[in-house]
C-alpha cells in the first residue's frame, strides 16, 4: 500500500506509540501519517525545504530541520501547531536523545557543526565542531554499569518479643551513595513476607 504525501519526502520518523508516521517533504509540508489507518490525518506547511523530522519519546513534538529557512521547526503531535522556530542555519536531520532531553541537529555546512537543542525550551545550548558537513547523527544505547551494593537491616525493637510487631528497615547504598530506585524484598526463611513493602 501507498500513502501520498508532500512531494519528495525527506526524512521520516514514527512517534514512540506508534500512532503516526512523519514525513518531511521538500515542497515545504510536513505529513502526518495515522497507522491505524495508513492516511494522512493532517498536513503542516512549514515552507522552505524541509530535511528531517525526529519525534520525542514522550509523544508531544515533531522537530523539523528546515534547509532552506534556516531554522528548526517545532511542532505539536496533538494540535499539529507549529511552537516554535529555533533560527539555525543550514539546519538538517535532526535526532532526539533517547531520554528526550535533547535534540541534535547536524549542519550542512563547511566545515561540519553540530548543534544541540533544550528540547523544553528550544534554546541551542551548545554547537560541536566536526570536520566535513555533517548529513545524519545517531545515538549509541548505553547501559549504565551495575555497582555493587551495600544492605543494611535495623529493626525497631531488639530484642523483639513474640507476638509484638516490629518494623523492620534497609538501607541500601552504593559506595557512600543511599540507593533510591529499585526494589528490595522481605523474605524469612525464603518466603516473602506478605506485609513487607518492596
């Protein structure tokens, strides 16, 4: 099956629910492309020649490199309304960091640059020299390595007396660093406690 869209579509892009696909077309529109039903729901006119369009993870904005006005256009997934146009030249294939904090922007120019975009408030926060004109970035995954782990157990009565209730607590770090994220289970001699939080 085909979808028409703008002439020449270049760069596309799908949102992380996979609701819509993104194309940018060099007539100057931006097609929005539903999946439920392989049409295109709404239609953005940016003008200039648009190159590249990268969505953020959380579902809320398109970012458009515009070659040919010069800047990068943010647009709303919701409302389809342009936010924003962040002027920066030569603008081309954007790409949003997996966390959506940031949104790289290579530059066509001579020597090459990088431009790093506030995704929240579409300010460019630093430019990275490269050395040709740069046509395309991409991220590599990156897993923070595990750290060992330190336990420990106090309770709130010691000694306990049958039949009493006592609160147990852990306290779980990491070098001198307290652990806050994650889970820890309650076990006496191997099940789980039930009453326990994790």
């Amino acid at each position: 099956q085909y979808v028409q869209v703008g002439y020449l579509p270049w760069g596309v892009d799908v949102t992380q629910d996979g609701q819509f696909v993104y194309t940018a077309n060099r007539d100057g529109t931006v097609s929005k492309i539903s999946t439920a039903t392989n049409t295109v729901v709404a239609t953005v006119n940016l003008g200039g020649m648009p190159v590249g369009v990268a969505t953020t993870p959380d579902n809320q904005k398109v970012f458009v490199g515009n070659l040919n006005n010069n800047n990068v256009a943010v647009i709303s997934i919701p409302t389809n309304q342009v936010l924003a146009t962040v002027p920066l030249g030569y603008a081309y294939y954007p790409k949003v960091t997996p966390d959506g904090r940031w949104v790289y922007v290579t530059r066509s120019v001579t020597p090459g640059l990088v431009s790093v975009l506030d995704a929240q408030t579409h300010a460019v926060v630093a430019n990275i020299p490269v050395t040709y004109a740069a046509a395309g970035i991409s991220f590599v995954p990156y897993t923070p390595p595990s750290q060992p782990t330190a336990t420990t157990l106090t309770s709130s009565a010691n000694p306990a007396v049958t039949g009493h209730t006592v609160l147990f607590t852990a306290t779980v770090t990491s070098g001198t660093t307290p652990v806050t994220v994650g889970s820890l289970t309650f076990r006496l001699g191997g099940t789980a406690c039930a009453d326990a939080p994790t």
